[in-house]
C-alpha cells in the first residue's frame, strides 16, 4: 500500500486515463473559528472539512457519503463557493476559483448549481414555479421576458412538469415534484456541475427513485457531471459512478461504486454498507453495527477519529493519524490495517 503523492488526487489511479478532471479539488479545508466570551475572543474551531481531496470528470457521478455531521454539506457549499474554504484548492475546468472574488465567482456559478435537501424550504411561497426558476436566467441578465418564459416551459417540460404548473405555487405540488422544480431551476443556466446536497432524502422511497432517474437521465443528455451528496450508501449506489466515504471532516475510503459494494476496506463503510439492503436473500453481508453518534468535530478524537466507535481498534489507532492511502489501483484508504 503507497502513500499518496502530494496534490494526488485520491482515486485518480496511474492507470485510469488521464483525461482532465472537470472539477478537481485538492487538500480542502473549511474550519468555522468559535466565538466566546464577553470580547468575542475567537476560541476553538470546528474541523468540518478537514483535507479533502477528489475529482469529477465530465458525465461521472461522485458519491459524496457519510452520516449527519461528517462535513459532507459544507464540502458541497465551500465547492461551490457560498462557503470561503479555509485552505486547499478548487479547480473547475482547469481554472483554479479558489480566490476568486464574489464579482468574479459571478460568471463561474453558471457552470456549478445546487439542488438542495428540502424542496419545502428551497423554494420562495410566494413566487410561483414559473417565476422561480426565471429568476435564475433574470439575474443573470440571459435573454428577453419573452425568450426566458420559453426556455423555463421547456425546462418544466425536461423535468417531467407541465408547461400549465408555471403558473402554480409551490404549495400547489407534491414534494417530488418541488424537487422537480429545484432540478429545472438547477438546469436553467446550462451548467457542468451540479451538485445534489441530500436531493432526495426528504422524499419517500418509490419518489426518490423517480428523481434519481431523471438525473440519470438529464446526465445521459447534458454530459452533466454530479457531486451527490447523500446519508445512505442505497441512495448513492445507483446514479454513483465513484464514491467517497467522509467521516469527521474527513475522507476515509475512496473507489468505484463496484469496489466499494464488494470490497470495502474502511471498517467505517463496512459499517455503513450493513445497513443497505441485499436485494438477493442468498447473500449475506457481515452486520456492524455502529454505537453513539459521529463525535464533535470541535474536538475529534485523538489519532484515527473513527476509533471511539471502530470495532476493529488498536491501541496505535488512539494516537496515531492513519494517512490516505492506495490500497490497490483506484482505490485508497485510510486505516492502519490495510
Ligand atoms: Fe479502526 Fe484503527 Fe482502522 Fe481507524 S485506523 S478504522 S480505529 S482499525
């Protein structure tokens, strides 16, 4: 097992082809200082992103994986740059955006969008359907009244809504098709990237399945490139083409979808991955079963952070960081077993 090289991408092994990742991000951090006392003197700092590193090529899906609290959000939202990362670099389309101003970002977000958690919340009540997604071409000074009212018919059109519903306000639609409405917003301005921050947690079962095909869909069509963000291995396996596991800030294992279903190296996926369900009752998956929650990230736990809760422990796992490493091509890992 070799250690990464500096500013290697985990994942991007030396025998994938090396076609030019359409977002690479590299070593990122976003740290939130906390504010105490009377002065507001700063005082710890939450470690929600603590030095991630992946790429998207164009058309591929990133699994981005792990349970409430681990970062993956603001992983999301730094990308994007609602959030100023703390350190590391993003670079879309070969351009590093990293520093860009808001002014500048301004031309950039057209090409990353977001499609968020709750389609209840996302969506101004008092706009209508129509009007929320031509915001998004009117801010951005793209066409006349007239042209925008066609491109947002078509885009209804495109997600699986009815050019008539333009007009309907959000309470009026069921939450399948809100996210609906949160995709061709999404779409409106033609961009690469978008990435989904738990697009379908908040929808039942036999709906999230639904929009996840659309995506898949929209992918297939547009070449798009997705980063999706998501609690539950099940609902990433999917669209997924790779996948990352986070925890705490950090992520822990890192490989193609089929990999990581068949041959999971961190104990923390092998944890996550006993509670998706086998179709196939033939098959039996070794159950681990995680106790408490994910610790705080003001104070992670010494060493490897997973080890309050690893079944698999050593006493070198309380003090020593176990590094990201290659366990075979395309697939690393961060755990002093393997
Ligand atoms: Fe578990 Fe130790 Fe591996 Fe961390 S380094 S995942 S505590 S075995």
């Amino acid at each position: 097992m070799t250690e990464l090289a500096p500013n290697q991408a985990p994942g991007r092994s030396p025998v994938e082809t090396e076609e030019a990742p359409l977002l690479e991000v590299v070593d990122l951090k976003k740290h939130f200082p906390l504010k105490k006392g009377l002065l507001s003197r700063v005082g710890r700092k939450v470690y929600a992103v603590d030095g991630v590193s992946f790429h998207i090529k164009q058309g591929e899906t990133l699994g981005l994986v792990g349970e409430s609290g681990c970062g993956k959000s603001t992983v999301g939202r730094t990308v994007l740059r609602l959030l100023d990362p703390t350190a590391g670099s993003i670079r879309l389309n070969g351009r590093d955006i990293t520093g860009l101003s808001k002014t500048a970002m301004r031309p950039v977000r057209r090409e990353m969008q977001i499609i968020f958690q709750d389609p209840y919340s996302s969506l101004n009540p008092r706009m209508s359907a129509g009007d929320i997604v031509e915001e998004m071409l009117r801010v951005h000074g793209i066409g006349t009244a007239a042209e925008r009212r066609q491109r947002v018919a078509e885009l209804f059109e495109r997600v699986g809504l009815r050019k008539a519903q333009m007009n309907s306000f959000p309470h009026e639609f069921s939450g399948g098709q809100r996210q609906r409405i949160g995709i061709a917003r999404a779409l409106a301005l033609n961009p690469k990237v978008i990435i989904g921050d738990e697009p379908v947690s908040a929808l039942d079962v036999s709906i999230q399945a639904q929009v996840i095909n659309l995506l898949m869909d929209l992918q297939a069509e547009l070449n798009l490139s997705y980063l999706f963000i998501a609690h539950d291995l099940a609902v990433v396996e999917h669209i997924s083409h790779r996948i990352a596991v986070m925890y705490l800030g950090k992520i822990v294992e890192y490989t193609d979808k089929k990999t990581l279903f068949t041959n999971p190296q961190h104990p923390y996926t092998e944890a996550l991955l006993s509670a998706v369900p086998i179709p196939d009752p033939t098959i039996r998956r070794k159950k681990t079963i995680l106790q408490g929650d994910v610790p705080s990230p003001i104070q992670p736990p010494s060493g490897c952070h997973f080890h309050t809760r690893c079944p698999y422990a050593e006493e070198r796992c309380k003090v020593e960081v176990p590094a990201l490493k290659t366990y075979a091509p395309g697939h690393v890992v961060s755990c002093h077993l393997r």
